[in-house]
C-alpha cells in the first residue's frame, strides 16, 4: 500500500513538472526561434541611442553652468592698524587698545547668472594690549582704582551675503540681498599683579549683524561700469564676557555678561569697473544707528589684474569705524578663477 502511494506521488511530480515544461520553457524556446536578428540590433542601437543622448545632455547642462556661474577665491595677507575703544561697550571696561599687526583673510565668489554669493574671513591679533577694569563702576565706591591690564587680543571677523537680482541682462534691475556679519574679540587669560591685589581673568567680546538688504543693480554696459545703490536694515547685537577674580579684594570679583542692541538703517553704494585685464570695486557704506548711539562707515575698494583667465593678483584696501573697533587694513593676494 504504502508503495503504491509512493507511485501515485511520483506520477503527479512528474506530471506536474511535464506541464511547466510545455507551458514555460516551449512558448520561449519558439519565440527565440522565430526572434530576428534585427530586433536585437534594434534593441541594441535605441539603447545606445540613448546613451548618447543623456551623454549630449550633461555635456550641455556642463557647458551652460560653466556659462552661467564663475567661481572666485582669493587668500590674503597685509598689514591692519586696529584701535579698540572700549568706553563704547557699556561695561566695565576703559582705555583705547592701539597696534599695527599682521592680518590673515581669504575671500570667496561665486557669481551665477542672476545671484551672486560672497564670503570674506579675516585674523589679526592686537599684541600687548593695555586697557584698565573700572572698579568704581564695579564697585560703586570712588575711592576704588583703576586697573591696568596688558594682555593679547585675537581678532576674528566673517561676512557673509547673498544677493538676488531679477534680471541682469536689462540695464536696471531689482536686488534683494540678506548678509551676515561676526565679529569676536577675544582676550587671552590675563593676570595682572599689582601693589595692592592680583587679579586673573578673561575677556570676550562678540558682535554679531544680520542684514536685509533693497537695491538696484545699473549695468552701463558701455562704460564697463555697474552701479549698485542700496539701503539695509542691521540688527546689531553686542556681547561683552568679563570674568575675573581679584584675588585679595573679593568685592572686586567680576563676572559680567552684558547685552546691548543696535538697529540702524544702512546706506551703501558700489561700484565695479572693469577695463582689458584690470577689475576694480569701489563700495561706501553708512549705518544710522536708530536707537542714539555712535554713526558707523567704511569704505572698501580692491583692484585686480589678471594674468590669464584662470590667474591674478588683487590689493585690497577696507578702512571700517565701528562702534567698538576702528580699523584701517591693506592685503593682497592671488586670484583663482574658475
């Protein structure tokens, strides 16, 4: 009995299997048959046809970028004079920190065909800088002395902007804009030994001014001259971090962090020549404070003399009077365009 299942069941296996055969494998085996040989040529061309296609479309979508967009990067060094007045920082602090010091900077371009990106990073560093600690405000007593401090300053700056037009091609044309400024002035730790108590700690500073920006971008194609007269509106937010310890006065301790504001309206104007092989960019720049405190300017031109289309040589000059740090820097650098 058990046998004579087993046969059954290896009938119907086999049945089974005979029946996939005929339903699966002939009807293809016949097609592959009949199948010319052309199709598969057919086949063969449209698939490489397209190939080609995709191949010609990113060649021209390459062509047309590199058309549309042109990038810039330039480091730089040279000389800054810098003075920090430290009365304008409602904190504790008094004195005007001067010195003549190196500077270190690269700056960033990326221009596309109706927007342009920029981004500018600068170092120096102010060296034996002498201010003094009010202790009378601090204190609240007038009797208390001023103290000398001598320490090194780190100076850190970025700007950022991004700036959109409508339509470059016409002769006048709409630009919004929207930028990003950050300052820090950094003090190293400090310990000043004095005659009648030591004192060690620190002192930060940080600037920060987001920027909204309207203008206008005139192309006097003629002249090779672009005009770009604007008006901004800056947030500008100042952080002052004081921490010491006056080790044999602690009533003289200190640990301040004071916050100011400063919302200002900003004209500005640029102007960008070019001539052969020479670019020049001539940008003025005045902030009203809308809240009383201190006007700010500056004043930034650079020149740049191409070599070949890839390669040049730049001077830049920025003169900036700001609320906290006055400033007058000279670099130069290479030029790489792409």
């Amino acid at each position: 009995m058990l046998l004579s299942t087993t046969k059954i069941s290896n009938k119907i296996f086999f049945t089974i299997t005979y029946l996939l055969f005929v339903v699966l494998f002939i009807p293809a085996f016949s097609y592959a048959q009949h199948t010319d040989l052309s199709d598969i040529r057919q086949l063969r061309d449209y698939c490489e046809k397209r190939d080609a296609e995709r191949k010609t479309l990113a060649e021209a979508f390459k062509k047309k970028f590199a058309q549309d967009n042109l990038f810039l990067i330039t480091p730089l060094i040279g000389s800054t004079n810098a003075e920090i007045t430290l009365q304008n920082l409602e904190a504790p602090l008094a004195g005007r920190i001067k010195d003549t010091s190196a500077i270190q900077g690269i700056f960033g371009l990326w221009i596309g065909k109706n927007f342009d990106v920029s981004n500018s990073f600068w170092h120096t560093e102010v060296n034996n800088a002498k201010y003094f600690v009010d202790l009378p405000k601090i204190t609240g007593s007038p009797f208390a002395p001023m103290i000398p401090v001598h320490e090194n300053f780190n100076i850190y700056g970025n700007a950022f902007f991004v700036n959109a037009y409508l339509n470059k091609d016409t002769v006048v044309t709409p630009n919004i804009g929207f930028g990003y400024v950050y300052q820090k002035i950094a003090g190293g730790n400090y310990k000043k030994q004095g005659d009648i108590f030591d004192m060690d700690g620190k002192v930060r500073i940080v600037v920060k001014e987001p920027i909204a920006k309207l203008g206008l971008r005139i192309n006097l194609k003629e002249q090779n001259l672009i005009l770009n007269p604007y008006l901004s509106f800056a947030w500008t937010r100042t952080d002052v971090d004081i921490k010491a310890k006056a080790i044999n006065i602690p009533m003289a301790d200190m640990n301040i962090d004071t916050k100011t504001s400063n919302d200002s309206l900003v004209y500005g104007l640029s102007l960008k020549h070019r001539y052969r092989m020479f670019n020049s960019e001539f940008r003025y720049v005045y902030q009203d404070s809308l809240v009383g405190k201190k006007d700010t300017q500056s004043i930034h031109a650079n020149i740049s003399a191409m070599l070949n289309p890839n390669y040049g040589i730049t001077f830049y000059f920025n003169y900036h009077d700001g609320i906290v740090c006055r400033e007058t820097s000279f670099m130069v650098g290479p030029v790489l365009m792409w």
